[in-house]
C-alpha cells in the first residue's frame, strides 16, 4: 500500500510535469507561429525598403546625371559652387530640385553663346572711349559757350544801359518841344538786370501830374509815343525816315507840335523825311509835296510841289 501510494503520487507528480510540458509546448507552437509571421512581415519589409532603395539609387543616378548635364559639374563640386556664391542649399530633395530650375531657366535666359562676344565688347569699350571723349569736348565747349554768353551778356548791359540813357534824353528832350514843357522820362522796371527788365513811360504834360502813359488822352498818348520813336530814332538816325499817316489820330494843335518836333528832327540830323498824310496843316509845313492826280478817268498823273519856290512866285 505504501508503495501504491508512492506510485499514485509519482503519477500525480508525473501527469502535472505532462501537463505543463503541454502547455509549454503549446505556448511554444504559438511563439513559433508569431515568429514565424513576424519574419513573414520583416521578409516583406525588407524587399519594399530594398525595392526603395534601388529606386532610390536610380533616382540619385538620374538627379546627378541632370546635375552633370545641366551645370557642366558634379553634385560635390556644385555644392562647394553654391557655398562659395554663398547661395543657401535648401534642405530637402524638392528644394534643390526647385533651385536647380531655377538656376537652368536662368541660363536659358542667358540666350546661346555669342561666338562675337569679345569683338563686341572691345568694339562696345572703343566706343565708350570715343563718347567720353566727345563728352569731354562738349563739356569744354558748354563752358566756352557760357563764358562767351556771360560776355554778351555783360556787353549786352552795358550797351543796352548806354543806349537807353541816350534814348531817355532824347525821349525827354523831344516830349518837352512837343508839348512846350512838362516833364518825361522812361524807366526800367520787374528787375534789376536791364536784359530782363520791362519799360515803363512816365509823361506829364504841362500842367499835368507825372503819370504812367496809358492814364494819358489819346491824341497826348500819340505824341508822347512819337517822341519815343523819334528818340530811338535820333539814337541811330538813318538817311531816310518814311512817316505813313502818323498824325491821323492828332487834331490841329497836336498836328503843329508833331511838325515842330519834325523841324527839330531836321535840324539835329541829315535824314529825309517822307510823310505820308491827308492833313492840310502837315502838307502845309513841308519843303515839297508830291501827290498823285487823275486828269481823265483811268489816268493817274504824279504832281510834285516845291513849297518854298511856289512861296517866291506868289511874292
């Protein structure tokens, strides 16, 4: 009996050593089973990383072969170009990609290789030299022309300042014999320099406040500006002075002081005058008259009358 329970007990000890190596065994069949998937999954794995990878060799095959192509240069010495030029290299592939069009559609838009580059440029610099140079000249001859500008200018002045005081007291002169007195004179005004200045006329008949000409009458306006004429006129008098209807807008007492002005003309210069009038008082004081006379219809004749002759034979 002892030894049938010794035995029970081994079979007891036994058919748990049974049942754990089962369940060990099972436990193991299922590890082998999730290996055996799990290497299944890394077999896989490994072929697409694999398929990658020589995708990926090809693709960097092919960007350095554009590289090559499109820059004339490897990868590595394109780098080194670009941290020289201190250009930033971008990151990633997508931005290099995008740089490196960029960079090719700039040297598409370089255009082709100009084979006369050289010639033009040599040509361009002869050029260049030659414009200089002309600009030099034309530098040279602004700077003449202004000095030569500022010296009619000066001259211009002074000339002008001598001929206005002539003219000023010619102008003075003439008014005073017109009107029997009063006072005249002819001013610069708006600037101080006599090449930009305007004119004013001051005239005072007797009688009369000083004032500027356009508050003067009209028959005093035409005589005072025939006194202006007269003076520019006896400034630099020439041998003749032709005089067409000047005393039209002057009645009787304006038409005598226009010819007593003509007198002093006459005796103060050699010049001829030619006056051409309608007026009685004026044809009555000149040395001769010439007129034009229509005997018959259609036919003009020319008649001249030598006034101081015709004055003796009326004597």
């Amino acid at each position: 009996m002892d030894g049938l329970v010794a035995a029970e007990k081994r079979k007891q000890a036994a058919s748990d050593a049974v049942a754990v190596a089962e369940t060990a065994a099972v436990e193991a069949d299922r590890a082998a089973r999730a290996a055996e998937t799990a290497a299944s999954q890394a077999r896989e794995t490994r072929a697409g990383l694999q398929a990658r990878a020589e995708a990926a060799a090809d693709k960097l095959a092919e960007a350095e072969t554009t590289v090559r192509d499109t820059a004339q240069m490897s990868p590595e010495e394109l780098g080194r170009k670009l941290t020289d030029d201190a250009v930033a290299r971008p990151p990633d592939a997508a931005g290099a990609e995008s740089l490196l069009h960029g960079l090719e559609r700039e040297r598409e838009a370089l255009g082709a290789v100009n084979l006369r580059a050289e010639d033009e440029a040599t040509e361009y610099a002869d050029r260049l030299q030659s414009m200089k140079s002309e600009r030099i000249d034309l530098t040279q001859a602004i700077a003449k022309l202004r000095d030569g500008i500022d010296e009619l200018n000066a001259e211009g002045r002074e000339r002008l300042v001598a001929a206005f005081d002539i003219i000023n007291e010619n102008f003075k002169t003439l008014f005073e014999a017109l009107f029997g007195g009063g006072q005249a004179e002819l001013k610069l005004v708006e600037s101080d320099d006599p090449l930009e200045a305007g004119l004013e006329i001051y005239a005072c008949p007797p009688g009369k406040r000083l004032s500027v000409m356009s508050l003067m009458s009209g028959g005093e306006q035409a005589l005072t500006a025939a006194a202006l004429i007269f003076g520019v006129f006896l400034a630099n008098p020439a041998p003749v002075c032709v005089l067409d209807e000047v005393d039209a807008p002057l009645d009787d007492a304006n038409v005598d002081r226009f010819c007593r002005m003509l007198d002093e003309m006459r005796k103060r210069t050699d010049t001829r005058f030619i006056v051409i009038t309608h007026n009685p008082v004026t044809m009555s004081r000149m040395d001769r008259l010439y007129g034009v006379t229509m005997p018959e219809r259609g036919m003009s004749q020319l008649v001249s009358v030598d006034l101081p002759q015709a004055e003796k034979l009326v004597a």
